[in-house]
C-alpha cells in the first residue's frame, strides 16, 4: 500500500486525497480519519510552513488597576494570598468594592481614594499603612533590616577576667 | 433488538457502560435507528437506515459539546500561557492578551477548538480507531496512562524511540497496525523540542489532536487545542474530556443484530 511520507508539503488530507485520486492507494485502503475529516475539518488547515500572522498582542489592563496600584503602594501586600481560594475577599478587592460603591459621591479620584482609605482604616479592614515614620510596618528588606538595626539591643559585655577570678 | 435510551447518564457511570448500553444525546437532532422499534426497522430500506444512522451527517452525533463549560476551562487554569519572551509566533492568534508579561489563551476560541478535537475524537473511536494518548512530562505519566486505560486505549507516556511509526515493523519485529489517532497531552519533550510523535503523525499520515501551548508549533498537527499543558489540574481536564469522549464514541458503536 503506497503511502506519503511528505510531511512538509500540503497536509495528511491533501496527501491521502492525492493518493487515493491518482489510484496508488485503493478504496479499500481509504484510512479510517478520512471521511470524518471530509465532515469535519479543521478550522485551520494544518500547513507546515505556514507563515505567522501579524498580530500584536495587546496588554491586558482593566480600570480598577489603577485603584490597585495606588493601594498596595499604600498599603503593602498583607503577604501570603491564596489563588485558588475565592470564597474570602483579599484586603485588596475589599477596597475596591467599597470604591465602587462611594464613587457616585466623589468627582475627584484622589479624594475619592483617601475617603475610601480613610473608611476601610477605621474599620481595620486594611493593613497600617506603610509610611517612611514607620519602618518595622514594611516588607521591603531595607526597612526589615533599620527595624532589626534599631530594636537590636546592645549586647552585654562579658568581662573574662571577672568570670574566672571569682568563686 | 431494542435498545434502552438514558435519558439522564452521570459520567462515573459511563466509565464503565458495556456495548449494551446507548447515549441519547440529543433527541430532537439524532434519530438513532435502534431506537426504533423491530417492527418499524424491517419496513425501513437498509440504504436508507444508513442514511438516517450515519453520525457524520450530524454537527454533534456524540453530544461532546455538553462535556464542558468555558468556566471548567478557567478553573483548570488552562488560560494561562507562558510569558512574553516564549512565544511561538504561530501561536498569536489565539493568545487574548499579556497580563504584565504572561500570555493569556482566548478561551472562546479554545473551547471551540477542544469540541472540534473531542467531536473528531468520538467519532475516530465509534469506527474502531486506534487511539494513542503521547505525552513525554514525567510529572503526567500516570494521569495519561490512567486516561488511556479507562477509555479502553493505548498511552505512550514514556521516552520516544525514534523508529517508533517509521520503522514500526522493525521494532517490533512483527506486522504492526499504527493508531488511527495521536492525542498529544504536550507537543514539547523535557528538551523543549517539538516532540517527535508530531512529526513522524504527519508523516505516516495519522491525524493528530495536541494541546499547544504558547511556546509550541501548532502548524503541524491536524486539530491544535490552544491552552496550558503544564498544570496537572489542566492535563487531568483534558484527560477526563478525551476519555468521556471516547467511551461516548464506543458507546454508540452499532451493535451486529442477529
């Protein structure tokens, strides 16, 4: 039975039809996948060398990402966020439901923002806001590492001397 | 011989339906020839009992467009691509978008693509095809090889040996029967290569079905499924899909009547 070893040129269905017309292989032969590609092609013919298309891929941002932005540079990342888990709201999209509710009062966004900021601390609905003042609130390593600088205490000195001579 | 139509069937179920047993999928779209009674079918030309019972007049004769949800897909997590820098340009068209450098699938256009797939799938199965589930990631051997057990077929989750499909007959020693369809789980081996089964398919002539991923080449296989083939929660989806559409395939085989 004769077959197309041509994988670079036209395709399985293109070969087999090739085949099939020109009567090297027999009716009989017709390989199970043929009629059912006949009913159901590919949206895209499969083409080795088929050159890729034009497109550019755009970024995917929303508006809401903005908010985001400007709240987590306010108030840091409250550390460990489980993706999986939707049933609790991350501090993060609480703020951003409680914004979406108070815009219709504000025309500002800045002022819209330090509102929401200012309800969601009162609550305690959101993490202490990270400011310079407070260095032991933030996650970064610099301020981890001022923190440990200034809560370190100044280590006691031993005096070897004294330790040996006394009974 | 009738046949006795489910009208409601649960999947766990189906894992293990004999050849006894059929799938009405769609009632007012298929009009299954055994269904009717024997009386009726001795009026009925046999050409014409063919023309009525012939699946591929049908756009969805196995019903596997009821396998799965867009919202199965997301939570399988089967969105996510790689990020910007591996991306296969042939790969574009179905990419939605980049979320801050990671490469996000267009799951409209996936989900369309899986139903052409699984439909293909269903139907290589109904005429006794072969099917060879390929995937070289250790880390989904098992969930492949399991698939392929309970769907009553064949996985080649291990390492390819080259002469495999071309020289099949010299492997083995013997007259071989080659698949009448690849799935691929992933097109790329641990190397990052394309992975020789998507090659050797076209050359011998056997339609391919293979999950693409954003940093693979779909050009050479016959029904490219854009999507992620890296997390087990996506592979065992498509696992599970492949499978319930092969046992619905064999489920509906035409039994001999006697």
């Amino acid at each position: 039975m004769a077959s197309s070893r041509l994988e670079r040129i036209g395709n399985i269905y293109s070969r087999v039809r090739g085949l099939l017309r020109s009567g090297a292989m027999k009716p009989e032969d017709k390989p199970i996948w043929y009629e059912v590609y006949e009913a159901f092609p590919p949206k895209v013919e499969p083409q080795y060398g088929r050159k890729a298309s034009e497109i550019t891929i755009h970024p995917i941002f929303y508006p809401e990402d903005i908010v985001r932005a400007k709240f987590y540079e306010r108030f840091g990342s409250p550390g460990l966020i489980s993706l999986a888990n939707n049933e609790y709201p991350t501090p993060c999209q609480k703020f951003l439901d409680r914004y979406k509710e108070m815009e219709k009062g504000f025309s500002d966004e800045n002022e819209l923002f330090e509102a929401v900021a200012k309800v969601m601390e009162e609550e305690k609905s959101v993490p202490e806001s990270v400011s310079s003042n407070q260095p032991d609130n933030g996650t970064s390593m610099a301020s981890m590492f001022s923190s440990a600088v200034s809560k370190s205490q100044p280590q006691p000195k031993i005096n070897v001397g004294d330790l040996l001579t006394e009974k | 011989m009738i046949r006795t139509i489910a009208n409601r069937f649960k999947w766990n179920a189906a894992r293990y339906f004999t050849q006894t047993c059929s799938i009405n999928s769609d009632a007012s779209l298929c009009q299954n020839a055994a269904s009717l009674k024997v009386d009726q079918l001795a009026d009925i030309k046999e050409s014409e009992l063919k023309e009525i019972s012939d699946p591929l007049k049908f756009p969805d004769y196995f019903g596997v467009r009821k396998l799965f949800r867009i919202k199965d897909l997301f939570d399988a997590r089967i969105h996510y691509g790689h990020t910007n820098g591996t991306l296969d340009p042939n790969m574009k068209p179905y990419i939605f978008g980049s979320r801050l450098g990671h490469l996000i699938f267009d799951l409209d256009k996936t989900a369309e693509m899986l139903q052409d797939a699984l439909n293909f799938t269903a139907h290589i199965a109904y005429r006794g095809g072969i099917i060879l589930f390929v995937s070289h990631c250790p880390q989904h051997t098992l969930t492949v090889e399991n698939a392929a057990k309970q769907a009553g077929e064949y996985a080649h989750a291990r390492e390819w040996d080259f002469h495999i499909f071309t020289n099949s007959e010299k492997v083995y020693n013997g007259v071989t029967r080659l698949p009448d369809l690849v799935i691929l789980l992933s097109t790329l081996n641990p190397q990052m290569q394309e992975h020789t089964a998507v090659k050797d398919a076209a050359k011998m002539c056997i339609p391919t079905i293979g999950i693409v991923d954003s940093n693979s080449n779909p050009n050479l296989i016959t029904y490219p499924i854009p999507g992620n083939d890296d997390s087990p929660a996506a592979v065992q989806l498509y696992c599970n899909l492949f499978r319930d559409a092969i046992l619905l395939g064999k489920s509906k085989k035409p039994m001999e009547v006697y």
